[in-house]
C-alpha cells in the first residue's frame, strides 16, 4: 500500500512554531466552549492564528521594554 501524500510541506521558524502552538490551544479552547461550527470553522482558525500573533507582539513589545529598562538602569546605576 503507497504512503498518502502529505497535503502540503511546512518549514516553519520556531516563532512561527511558537504561533502555531499557541492558536491550536487557542482554537481547542473554542472548540472546548462549543462555539466551533462548520459554518464557521475558517473564522475560528484566523481568529486563533490572529490572537495568537497579538499575544506573541504583545509579549515580545513587553520583554524588549522590560530588557531596555534593565540595561538603563545597569548602565545608570541602582540610583539612575
């Protein structure tokens, strides 16, 4: 028996990777909530994808301010 074709190859960046972890647990979430539908499916997946992308920005916008400010406050001094 011929092995099935996978339907399409993926090389994702491991931030990509990181998104893609973060919508399906977004999209279970839904799925476990009860609001997935056929209808409605598409939607749910880019709404998943797409909150995803805003908690990966969100978070990255955080850390790097949290970073500049640290390496202000080493270059300043604890009274800077």
């Amino acid at each position: 028996m011929a092995r099935p074709q996978p339907i399409a190859a993926l090389e994702l960046q491991p931030s990509e990777a990181i998104v893609v972890n973060a919508a399906s647990r977004i999209f279970s979430a839904l799925i476990v909530a009860g609001r997935l539908t056929p209808e409605n499916q598409v939607d749910l997946v880019r709404l998943a994808v797409r909150s995803a992308v805003d908690l990966a920005l969100e978070t990255d916008r955080i850390l790097e301010s949290d970073d500049e400010h640290r390496k202000k406050r080493d270059r300043l001094g604890p009274l800077g």
